[in-house]
C-alpha cells in the first residue's frame, strides 16, 4: 500500500535523524541538550542544531499523519498547519522555562538548608507553567475547531496524543538501542 510505504520512508528518515542523537529521549530533546559526544566525530552540527532537526522532522510527519487521516485538502492544511505551529511554538517556550524553574529547584534543594520561601516562590511558578500548558492546549483546540469539521476535529482530538506517544515511544527505543534495522 502506498501510504505504508510512505509512512515507512517518513519513519526511515526520522530514525536516521534520532539516531545521530544516541541517548536523547523525546523529553530531553524539548528539555536540555545531549552531551557534547552525542554527534558522530566531524559532524558540525551542534546539539541544539540537531534537536531542533529532530523536532521539525518530527512535526513533518505529524504534517503528514494529520492530513493523511483527516483527509485534509489544500485549503484546510494551510489553514491548519499554521495554528500547530504557533502553539507548537509556545510549548516550546513553557518547556524552556519549566526547565529553568526545574533546574532553579534543583539548586535551591542541592543547598545544606535550602530556603524554604524561595521554594515555595518556585514551586508556585511551576504550577502556573503547568496551567499555561493546560490553557494553552485547551486554546489549541479550540482554534483548531474553528478550521476543521466535526468528525475532522474528532478525529484530530484523537490523533494528537497518539501521535505524541508513538514518538515518545519510537524516540525512546532509539535511546535505549532498540534499533530493529538489519
């Protein structure tokens, strides 16, 4: 079937990309760079170069799933694709800053009598990147409707978190050497 060769030739290129980034996980890669010795010798790119390659690959085939399985005209896509990548975009933002606020905890626990006041200041701003994300995935949708049909968006509410667990997943058995290729 086409598609099958399609989604595998996608998933191809994908995992030649992951695998140039031995040890990353889906969540490190949105969360802090691998070590300095996780490109291949004479490879230039540096690892926020390839985790942000690894990042716009993934979001290509999630292009591709979405207009695939909502069946998605021309029309519809670059009313689409646009709204995902500013909120692609925020999301992206909200990690950073709630790796800063994990790695501020961090700090603020590693001393000998940590600050109980500036934990609570820190704790108070991790919940709020939390319910930033929750709105901001909630807005997401909401947008997202507006653009598509009924069943589209149904089947969209659907599909994203699949979506985003496959490549957790897929990311994940890259990282712990689960390679399946000859």
């Amino acid at each position: 079937m086409r598609s099958a060769a399609v989604r595998t030739a996608a998933a191809a290129s994908l995992f030649a990309l992951v695998a140039c980034v031995p040890g990353v996980t889906l969540a490190q890669a949105q969360r802090r760079p691998p070590p300095p010795a996780a490109a291949p010798s004479g490879d230039k790119r540096s690892p926020d170069q390839l985790r942000t390659e690894v990042l716009d690959r993934m979001r290509s085939l999630r292009a591709w799933r979405i207009v695939e399985e909502l069946k998605l005209d021309e029309n519809a896509s670059a009313r689409l694709f646009p709204i995902l990548a500013k909120y692609d975009d925020e999301e992206r933002a909200l990690t950073a800053e709630r790796r800063d606020i994990t790695q501020e905890i961090k700090t603020l626990l590693a001393a000998p009598k940590p600050d109980d006041a500036k934990l609570n200041v820190a704790i108070n701003r991790m919940l709020a990147n939390r319910q930033k994300r929750i709105a901001s995935k909630d807005e997401r949708i909401k947008e997202l409707r507006k653009v598509l049909t009924p069943v589209q968006q149904a089947k969209l509410v659907l599909l994203l978190p699949r979506l985003e667990r496959e490549f957790a997943r897929f990311v994940q058995d890259v990282a712990e050497g689960h390679d399946e290729r000859p």
